[in-house]
C-alpha cells in the first residue's frame, strides 16, 4: 500500500524514503528531540538508513 501526498503550501507530508537519510538524521541526532524517547542519539548516516528500513518494514513497505 502506498501512502498519499498530503501537501499544502508550507507543507508535504508522505511517506519517508531512504533518500531521507541525512534529515532523519539531523532529527534523531538532537539530544533535545530524543530526550523523552526510548532510543539514543542517532550517530551516523548508517543508524538513520536503519531507522527508516525498521518504518517502512514495519509499515508492510519494501525499502528497495
């Protein structure tokens, strides 16, 4: 199942890609985002790949 595009003019919500590495990262790596999570601080591109391959998997969507 493929999520729609939401968008307005300020804002486009979909599904992430792994071309969204590097933004999922920059998220995740900010000590003030995770601090009421249950994860740890995001460290690399390679832990950003992986946070989204777990969504989409856990989403029922393949990631390649």
């Amino acid at each position: 199942m493929r999520y729609p595009i939401f968008e307005t003019e300020r804002l486009q919500l979909r599904e992430l890609t792994l071309d969204d590495t590097e933004e999922v990262l920059r998220h995740f790596s900010d000590p003030l985002v995770v601090e009421f999570m249950d994860i740890e601080v995001c460290k690399s591109r390679e832990e950003a790949a992986e946070i989204i391959s777990f969504h989409l998997h856990d989403a029922g969507t393949e990631c390649f």
